[in-house]
C-alpha cells in the first residue's frame, strides 16, 4: 500500500485546485485580479485617452507630466502586461510540451518584460523629458 492510498482523503480532495502544475489556483486567482484591476484602469486609460486627444505633442509632455495621468497609464500598461504574461503563461503550460515548454516559458518572461520596460521608458520619456 503506498503513502497515498493511506490518506482518507478523495482523489478529487487531493486535485482539487492543485493543477498539473500545482499552482492552478495561485494562477487564476492572479489572472482574476488582474482583470477586475484591468476594468477600472481600463476605463481610466480610455478617460484620459479621450482628454489627450485633441492636444499637441506639447500638451500631452505637459499632461502627462502631471502625477495622476502618468501613474493611470503606468499603471495600466504593467497590469496588462502582467495580464497578458498570465495568460501566455497558461496557454505554454496547456499546450507546449517537452524541452520547448522551458524555452517558451523563458520567452514569455522575457518578452513580457521588455514590453512592460519599454511602455514605462515611453511614458516617462514624454512625461518628464
């Protein structure tokens, strides 16, 4: 008899919210978090969009050299990256397999960051240079 068939819980006990991975439920509470976070900054990114619009590149630096509108579209773009690794993340881990799903997963983080740090470096470049 081994260890597992000692334990008096149910095989659905013991996978449940676990995962292949065991860290199923870690994920999808992050990606739900960050998609309720994503509504409201949403719906703040798309405001202060639509009050940038008619400005010049002149009045946009000046805008966006304010704290608020700087920290709303900061903040939008490292939650939607943050969202999008998430997501990449789980369909890799579905889907890719073997050694490939190491290298993907590097790829993920990499490209996720790089997106992240050049949407930052844009915004305080227009907002404070």
């Amino acid at each position: 008899m081994s260890e597992s068939d000692k334990s008096l819980r149910s095989a659905l006990g013991r996978a449940r919210y676990l995962g292949s991975a065991r860290r199923g439920a870690a994920d999808a509470w992050l990606t739900h978090v960050s998609a309720a976070a994503l509504v409201v900054l949403a719906s703040a990114f798309v405001l202060t969009m639509l009050t940038l619009l008619d400005k010049d590149y002149n009045a946009v630096r000046a805008e966006l050299g304010h704290p608020i509108p700087a920290i709303i579209v900061l903040l939008f773009a490292t939650v939607a990256t943050f969202h999008m690794h998430l997501g990449m993340r789980s369909i890799i881990l579905d889907y890719v397999h073997g050694r490939a799903r190491e290298w993907a997963l590097i790829g993920n983080i990499c490209f996720a960051g790089a997106v992240a740090i050049a949407c930052v470096y844009a915004v305080l470049r227009i907002g404070f240079v």
